[in-house]
C-alpha cells in the first residue's frame, strides 16, 4: 500500500467517525474548522490520486446514518451541503465559474464581466431543518440526517415557537416542503447553560450543539423549554414554483407566515457580495445569534436549474466562512492565580493558536468544579472558543487525542505566592432552621495578607479611588513597595517616609511629597468607605453603605453576629458569615489596630440608623431564627401570646397550642429543645439588646423617627409589594397602621380597586398617595423598595 492510500484509509476512518458524532450524536468533538482541514486533506489525495476514490468516502456524501429512536424520512429532494469559501479569491473563482456556467461574458482584471445577480444570507449556526406543509398545515418535521434519510422530529419542531402550525395567507402550493436552521440565540444558549448549572444538568459547548441537543431530544417536553428559533432559507419538493428568483419565493414564505433572515438582501456581482461579507464580519459580535459566514446564492431560480449541481452541493451557491471561533489547542499547564481576597483560581495556559484572528495562550478556567466538569488534564487536546469580546474559554476536551501521560489537574495543598495552606470554601446554607455546610467551588489561600499576592491586592484595592482614595499610587508603585518589604499591611503605608518613596522607580521629590500628603489626607474615612476598603470578600461599596448606615460605628460592624447581620438589607447568611469571620480573624483585627494607632478617624460614626434598629420586632427576631414551617404569620402569633424570647422558650405546649396550630407548635418545641439553637437564639437576642434595638426599647427609638405620631392607612391592592411589607415599612419609618379612615388620618396609600376607604379620605381632603407616589416616598426616607 502506498502512502497516499494509507492516509486516505486514515482520513476516512477519522471523518466517518466525526460525521457520527456530529449528525447522529450531537456530539462533536473537534471544531468545524478541524473537521474541513480533514476533509479537505482527503479531498486534495482523492483529487490527485482518482483510482482511490471510492463511492463510500465522506467526499461522496453528507453525514451519516441517523439515530435508529426516531422513524426515519426520505427526503424526495436531497438535503444538499454548501460548498466552502475561506478567501476572497475563493469567491471571486466562485463568481467566475457561476458566470461561464451561465455563457455570460467573464470580464477581465478590468471588469467588464456580466454582474450576476446573487441572494446574500447570514449562514447561521444551527442545524437544517425540514419542514413539510401539506394544503398549508405542517404535516413533518425532519433533520438532515445524511441528505438522503433524515430523522422524523416532527412532534419536536412543534415546539419552535416561531415555526407556524399553518400557513397564513392563500395560495400556496398543496405540497410545500420549506427548508431552513433551527438554532439558538446567543442569550438563550447562556440562559440555558445557566439554568443547567443550576439544576446540575450538561452544559453546551456553543450554540450549536445546545440546538442540536435540544432538537434531537427524544422527550419533547424537553424541547418545549429550549430556548430554539428557526429561519427559513429556501424550499425543498413543492408541487407548483412559486417564484423567478430565490428572494421571490423568501419573501412569499415570508408572507405565508414563515420567518425569514432580517439580513436578506440582493447583490448585484461580485462586489457586492464582498460588501455584504464586510459588513456582516463587522457586525458579527453584535447579532443576537452565532453566524459562521454568509451564503450567496443565484438569485435567479432559471440560472440555477442551468448551473445545476455537483456530488454534494449546488453549483449556484456557496458559503463565504468568517474565521472559526473555535480552535484546538493543546493544554500545556493549569498554573493557578491569586486574588484579593484569596481565592486560588485555575488558568489554562495553551499552546498558542490564533482563534478567529487573535492568538490565544491563555483561558480563564473560573474553579476547580468548572475543571471537574470538563474532564481537563494536562496534555490534553482542548477546543478553545473566543466568542465576541469574552475572554477566551476551554469549551471541550478531545477525549480521543488524550495522551498516554496526561496528567490530572490538582488544586496546590500550598499557595503558589506565599506557601500558606489552600483550603475548600464552605457553603453556608440555612434550610428547615439549620444551617447546613457544603463544599464550595472556592479554593482559598488563607495567608491573606501575609500572602503577597492578596497583600499587592488588598493594598490596591485599599489605595483605590472609591475606597480609601489615596491618589498618585499605582499598581506598579503598591509591587514595588511590598515587594521591597515596606509594605505588608495596609497600615504600613501610614508609616512610610519621604526615604522610602523617593527611591522607587517613577518617584522624584515632587510626586514623593504629594504622595506623602496624599497618604495624610486619606485619615479621615467615612465609615462606609473605610468598611468597603478593608475588603471583605462578598463586601461592596452597597453593602458597606448599608453596614455603616445601620450599624453606625465599626465597634458594632466588628463584633456583630451573623444572626443579627441578617437584618441588613440584601445581606444572606453567606455574606453575614463572610463579614463576621473577617473580624473574627486575628490578622484582621491586628491590622484594623494599626490603622487606627497610626491616626486614622473614622467619620459619621454614631448612633444605629433608625430605620434598622426599628426593623426589630419580636415577631420579626423570631422568624429570623427559621423555626421550620413557622412563617411570619405564626412567628408574629408567638410574640402576641408570649411577648418575650424566654417566655416562648418556656412556654407550655397548652400556651403554644393556642397560639399555633399543632404542627407549628410540635416545631417550635423541636426547636427550641436544641441546646445549641437557645444559644443561638439568646446570644442574638443579648447582641440586638446591647446594640439598643431591641424590642423593648422600640417607644424609645420610634420618637426619633420621620413619622411618629402619624397614623397611615392602605387600601387597594398594592403590586409592588405585600400589604404586610407596606405596613413593614411605614412602621420601620416609625408611622402606626390602622384600619379605618378618620379625620386622624395623615396619609391613606391606595392601590387599584380601592373603595369606600378611598372616598372617605376624599372627602375628608386627606393626602392620598398612589402605590408608585408611594414607593417614591419609601426610597426618599431611605426605605429600601
Ligand atoms: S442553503 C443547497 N442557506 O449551512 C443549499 N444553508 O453547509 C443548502 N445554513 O446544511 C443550504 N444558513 O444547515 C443555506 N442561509 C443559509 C444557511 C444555510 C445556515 C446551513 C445549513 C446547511 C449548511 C450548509
């Protein structure tokens, strides 16, 4: 055997088996642009060896068999493939070959060759599609398949919500058969990818396999809830023409009902066509769904029965490719990289390869579950995706070209930078009143600031302008000085001298000075700034304002339970968890020490913010303790009938029985029957006590407040929000709730459907506010909405 033959026998082998798992499986496991390399090797081989080409070759057909759990369907006209043009030159040979097929005048260097009409398409990245309408109803839906035998998925195409069920409209042909891809817009397919994450489905590679996947799926049901949208581009077997030219029959589909690209247009020769490429190349990024490139067909229908076709495509039309989004790569190293606030994260680093015109060496590989769930080892084959601007991604492993001495990927035991201890972040979950801990996607360094590379990040962070704001220190500056042993804590930079920075690369005495003073300046913080700046990881300038506005001092923000953060706005027990165990860390609080002996003031320090130390009630503390089936409802019974923690912790099961039904009441004894939940449960309540926003003193803190002494009443539906929380909020604002409208009324709020409520307070002139109005004067008070 020679050579050639022996490397067509491979090609083959390698492409039939690519075929299956692209058209059959849905599986793909080397980009289009790989699987055309092949196919074009082998084409080369056949072309200069003909006695070898046999008629079971790839080059001499489309795809391959289809799945056997779908019926099969015979496609009366055959599914064709579309022949490739990477270059400009490849169109313009096109052009010429379209131009002397049809005896037109070729023209020269010059021009003065005959402009031959053509229809310019978006290839949109899909999967083809068949779709049969018999007397205007959609009788059958078929995929490609190898051409000739597709799969029937008619009840699956069904689903497509832009697919129509009948044909609008009069005059069509009795026999119909439309063509066109289904796929799936780039928002869909990340929506889709995220609800699989979160259900712990399979994630998609691109958009394409998440069509094909969700198309081919055997339980329509499932196709129901995919996100797939079709467009149709041309026809199959009809049993009368519809039109003279291929825009004539789109643009009648279209009016039948039939949705069609909105980037359809005529070019009139070869020019245009290069512009049309251009413009849509530009635009690419920007389109709601993935293109591979554009197709250019023979407008006219007659010119395409005279130019007629080859083995595996029409002679009439061809695809212009944009560059491949898609590349593969070998993966050389997983090094991993140290954030501020800890967390070790893995990136690939890959043999360069340029992808759609940019070289790549480097792809974020997010955490170690995201590693797990590629199945990535080093040394593997790895497609790389680069889609629009995105930061380039590891979308797939080629399990077949997976060498003998691939290597796993491990999470170091010790941080790259400084040595320290790597550790698994833990979930924090509450669910049924009891906390539950997972395992994290998290690694984390725990030398924090003592780690150099979380030193150089926190001291940035810390320096930068919506935190401390100390000007004239970049990052390059903050490298040199910890690197240099001048800085190992934020504090140090409020001990560094005029010596030490004048000697770093970029200072001079001028901007030395001006940095000192800088430095200087920075000493007196808000709270809220100085909280966001000491980064705390999960901790952003929100939930710094609202740490500091509620708690008021950072002797409070320091020791405050999880339990009693809880009531911040927008703060879970993950972050409330992540907040305490900051300040709970010796290192951290050495740190915050130092600050404050080397001068720094904290501002707007003072009192709880009113509206949170109002939002404690005895009803609300008990439902934030999570007795499981007890809601706010009963919690608010419990603090009617025993009006303190202790007396619902001691109270009999006669008591409790009236104040809850039995399941309830069986809940709150489980409850508090564990020893470690009274604890919980009383060391928050001492905590709110000591921070004067308990219950008990509420008269006290509601005199200070913006409606103490008013009387409010709400009517209609509110949409915004519940009732319950409306009347929340108007008490948190220090306003009493009532029932009924009198004379004594200050305000009425009232939603649709209001009533004799409503017309009273007209006619009592009261201020009536409506739920908008009403909401507007929420977040004037500062009430979160
Ligand atoms: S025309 C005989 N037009 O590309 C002409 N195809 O490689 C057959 N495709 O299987 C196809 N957008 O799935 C045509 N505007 C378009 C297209 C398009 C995407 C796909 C189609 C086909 C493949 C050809």
């Amino acid at each position: 055997m020679t050579a050639a033959k022996n490397r067509i026998l491979e090609l083959r082998a390698e492409l039939d088996q690519h075929n299956y798992r692209y058209h059959v499986l849905d599986e793909p496991s080397i980009p289009d642009i790989e699987y055309d390399r092949l196919f074009h090797e082998l084409k080369a081989l056949e072309a200069a060896n003909p006695e070898l080409v046999t008629s079971d070759s790839p080059t001499q057909r489309v795809g391959s068999a289809a799945l056997s759990a779908f019926t099969q369907v015979r496609h009366e006209v055959p599914m064709l493939s579309l022949g490739n043009a990477f270059e400009e030159t490849d169109m313009r040979e096109f052009d010429r070959r379209v131009t002397e097929g049809l005896d037109l005048p070729v023209g020269d260097l010059f021009g003065g060759g005959a402009a031959v009409e053509y229809s310019c398409e978006p290839k949109l990245d899909g999967l083809a599609v068949s779709l049969l309408y018999q007397d205007g109803v959609l009788v059958r839906g078929a995929t490609r398949g190898d051409g000739t035998t597709g799969e029937d998925i008619s009840v699956n195409v069904r689903t497509v919500r832009n697919i129509p069920l009948k044909l609008h409209g009069t005059g069509w042909p009795a026999t119909l058969e439309v063509r066109g891809e289904v796929f799936m817009s780039k928002a869909g397919f990340e929506r889709l990818n995220a609800t699989q994450l979160e259900v712990g489905g399979k994630t998609f590679a691109n958009p394409r396999n998440a069509a094909a996947g969700s198309l081919r799926q055997l339980d329509s049901k499932i196709t129901a809830n995919r996100p797939l949208e079709f467009c149709c581009y041309g026809i199959g077997q009809v049993s009368a023409d519809i039109a003279e030219t291929h825009i004539g029959n789109l643009q009648q589909l279209k009016a039948w009902g039939l949705p069609i690209s909105h980037e359809l247009k005529l070019a009139n020769g070869i020019a245009e066509c290069l512009a049309y490429y251009r413009d849509i190349g530009e635009r690419r990024n920007a389109l709601p769904y993935e293109i591979d490139g554009v197709v250019f067909k023979v407008n006219s229908i007659a010119a395409q029965r005279e130019l007629g076709f080859r083995a595996r495509e029409p002679r009439w039309a061809i695809a212009h490719k944009f560059p491949a989004m898609e590349e593969l790569t070998e993966l050389l190293d997983v090094e991993f990289q140290v954030g501020r606030t800890g967390a070790v994260t893995p990136v690939a680093r890959l043999k360069p390869v340029k992808v759609a015109g940019v070289t790549v060496a480097n792809a974020t590989l997010h955490n170690m579950d995201e590693v797990a769930r590629l199945g990535l080892m080093i040394g593997d084959t790895v497609i790389i995706r680069r889609a629009g601007d995105v930061i380039p991604q590891v979308v797939q492993v080629v399990l077949e070209r997976r060498p003998d001495n691939a290597r796993p990927v491990k999470i170091p035991e010790q941080c790259p930078v400084c040595g320290s201890h790597v550790e698994r972040t833990q979930l924090v979950k509450r669910s049924k009143g009891r906390e539950t801990i997972s395992e994290g996607a998290v690694y984390r360094c725990v030398g924090r600031l003592a780690c150099g590379a979380q030193l150089k990040q926190a001291i940035i962070h810390f320096v930068s302008r919506r935190a401390m704001d100390i000007e004239g220190l970049g990052d390059k500056s903050v490298e040199q000085l910890v690197d240099e042993g001048l800085v190992s804590s934020p504090a140090d930079l409020y001990a560094l001298k005029f010596e030490d920075i004048v000697d770093l690369e970029g200072f001079a005495e001028v901007s030395s000075n001006k940095l000192l003073s800088a430095i200087e300046g920075s000493k007196k913080p808000g709270l809220a700034r100085f909280i966001y700046a000491l980064g705390i990881p999960d901790v952003g300038e929100e939930t710094a304002k609202v740490l500091a506005r509620s708690l008021g001092s950072l002797e409070r923000v320091q020791r405050a339970l999880p339990q009693v953060l809880t009531y911040l706005p927008d703060v879970g027990l993950e972050v409330a968890h992540e907040i305490h165990s900051f300040f709970e860390d010796a290192h951290n609080q050495q740190v915050i020490a130092d600050l404050l002996k080397h001068g720094l003031q904290i501002q707007d320090q003072g009192d709880l913010g009113a509206e949170f130390a109002a939002s404690t009630t005895l009803g609300g503390f008990l439902d934030k303790l999570h007795i499981p089936s007890v809601g706010p409802g009963g919690a608010q019974k419990l603090a009617e009938k025993f009006g303190s923690l202790q007396g619902v912790m001691s109270a009999d099961w006669l008591d409790m029985r009236q104040a809850l039904p039995e399941k309830q009441a069986n809940s709150v004894r489980e409850f508090f029957a564990s020893e470690e939940n009274r604890q919980l449960a009383e060391a928050a309540e001492k905590q709110l006590a000591d921070f004067g926003m308990h219950w008990q003193s509420e008269k006290k803190v509601v005199e200070g407040l913006p409606l103490a002494g008013q009387t409010w009443v709400l009517t209609g539906s509110l949409e915004l929000m519940s009732r319950d929380v409306a009347k929340d909020k108007l008490e948190s604002l220090g306003a009493k709730v009532a029932g009924s409208v009198s004379a004594k009324t200050h305000c009425v709020v009232a939603g649709p459907g209001a009533g004799s409520k409503l017309t009273k307070a007209n006619e009592l002139g009261l201020k009536v506010l409506d739920e908008e109005a009403f909401v507007g004067f929420l977040k004037d008070h500062g009430v979160p909405v």
